[in-house]
C-alpha cells in the first residue's frame, strides 16, 4: 500500500499541491499522480504537514488555486517545489492574525 504524500484536486487548474506527510525536505523529489497527470517535483525548501508546495509556477500577481479555487495571490514569484504560505501569497482567507493588526473584516466583525 503507498500512502499519498501530497494532495492534488483539480489538476487542470489547481497550481499548488497539500502536503499530507508530515513533513517534506528540501532535496527531496515528490512522485504522486493525479488521474493521468503525474507529478515529479524536486521540493526547494521544508515544508510541514498541511502546507501548500507549488507545482507550476506563479508569477507575483498571479492566482494561487487550489482544489479548483483562488485562495489568493502571489506576491513574489514562486517557483515549482517552492513552499506556498502566508510568507508569499496574500490570502484571499480569513486570517485571524491580521484582524486587529490591520482592520481586516472577519466573518462579519472587527
């Protein structure tokens, strides 16, 4: 039985894949397939349980999809194997962090 390292759900749109291992280094090279696309991605930089791995490029700017949805935007390049976080994308989600910080709207409230 081989266990799914990464999760992908719309491989024709989604642009970054959920990490499922609790933790992937940099140097190594994740093989998964999704449907008939395969996916063979030299990981760049550490990355834990649940985060996002990129697995086309994204251009800053650029929509960060994934399961088939924007979940926010690029603001560096990201390139393939690169870890997609807080540290390089602005969520288009609720993040209870910037709440106070900046005035950020949050199911309704301050």
């Amino acid at each position: 039985m081989s266990f799914k390292v990464a999760l992908v759900v719309d491989p024709d749109r989604d642009n970054v894949a959920t990490i499922l291992r609790k933790r992937v280094e940099i140097g190594e090279t994740l093989v998964f397939s999704v449907g008939e696309k395969e996916f063979q991605i030299a990981v760049r930089s550490d990355i834990p349980y649940g985060h996002k791995l990129a697995i086309s490029p994204i251009k800053t700017g650029e929509a960060v999809i994934k399961y088939g949805t924007v979940i926010g935007k690029a603001t560096v390049n990201i390139e393939i194997g690169e870890h997609v976080h807080v540290h390089n994308i602005d969520s288009f989600r609720g993040r209870g962090d910037l709440v106070k910080e900046k005035g950020v709207v949050q199911n309704g409230e301050l």
